[in-house]
C-alpha cells in the first residue's frame, strides 16, 4: 500500500464473491470418517491409532483426506450440514460472469483458495471430470498465481500455480 501511495496510486475497494469461498472439505471428513472408517480398513487404522493416543503420519492423514473427498466429489457420501461437490462447483461457475463483468483490458485480482482456483480453472479449460478437478487442486502450491484471460466471450489459462513472488523456497507449500 504504501508503495502505490508513494506513486499517488491506490487500490479499489474489494468486492466480496461468496461464490468464491472455498469448500468445506475438512468438514466432509470429520462428520463422515467414523462411518466411513466402519466399512474402509485403512481409514479404521487410521483412526483406530487416533483413539489409542497415536499420531498418524503426515502420509497417513492426507491419504485419509484424500480417500474420503474423492468419493464426496463423485457424490457418494455427503453431509447435510456441507455443501454438495456440485453445488460448490456451480457456485465457482457462477462467479466466473461476475469476474468478466469489469470489463474488456480490466484485470480483477482474487483470492480464495486452492479448491476454487482448481474449479475455475477447470471451467476455463472445459474439464468435466470431477476427480481430474480435484486432483487439480491438490497440485496447487499456498499462495501461487493462477491467471486466467477472458477474451472473445471465453476463458482462457494464461499461468497455473506459479511462485515467483515466494523468493524463499521454504515458503512454497501445499496440502
């Protein structure tokens, strides 16, 4: 900020889009794993170990997370009080026209999270399948710079996770 103000410059004041919030994916797995634990081995080892006073592994854990959202993401499991795979989709998908909105040569800096850049990216590039799209944001680093074009009445990707500001090595970090 005070670089821009230095240079008589500032930014616009920040539009809210609740469409972009992210997904509640920890929430899937708490109110879900003691069921699904019942019925999948290795997510009963995991927390089995939790109850006896055990850390699980770092590997252990993302596994678990990563078992229980693939299968929220293909609709098999859900939660009244989470949002629906879909739903959370469409929502990203609606907050794309609201982004083009600004305007033709206007750019919209956004932040939201992994989970919702993997989503927008996805309907830039017309990826359907669900799993690709949450593979997609597993891949992406804290803090990286995706840019998408509108252009012609269509998105485009111009930049995916990238780090350029994250001087430090150290800083680059995912899931």
């Amino acid at each position: 900020m005070r670089v821009l103000a230095a240079r008589g410059l500032s930014l616009p004041d920040p539009t809210m889009l609740p469409e972009l919030d992210e997904h509640d994916g920890l929430a899937v797995v708490f109110k879900l794993l003691p069921a699904l634990a019942a019925e999948d081995p290795k997510l009963r080892s995991i927390v089995e170990s939790t109850v006896r006073g055990e850390s699980p592994s770092p590997d252990d854990v993302l596994a678990a997370f990563k078992r229980v959202t693939r299968r929220w993401v293909r609709g098999e499991i859900g939660h009244d009080d989470v949002e629906p795979w879909s739903v959370f989709r469409a929502r990203i998908a609606r907050a794309l026209p609201r982004i083009a909105e600004i305007g033709r040569g206007k750019t919209a800096l956004v932040f939201t999270s992994a989970g919702a850049v993997a989503s927008a990216v996805a309907e830039a590039l017309g990826v359907g399948e669900e799993e690709k799209v949450l593979a997609l944001s597993w891949s992406l680093y804290n803090g990286s710079i995706t840019e998408l074009d509108f252009a012609g009445g269509r998105w485009g990707l111009r930049t995916f996770n990238a780090t350029p500001h994250l001087r430090d090595k150290r800083l680059v970090t995912s899931v």
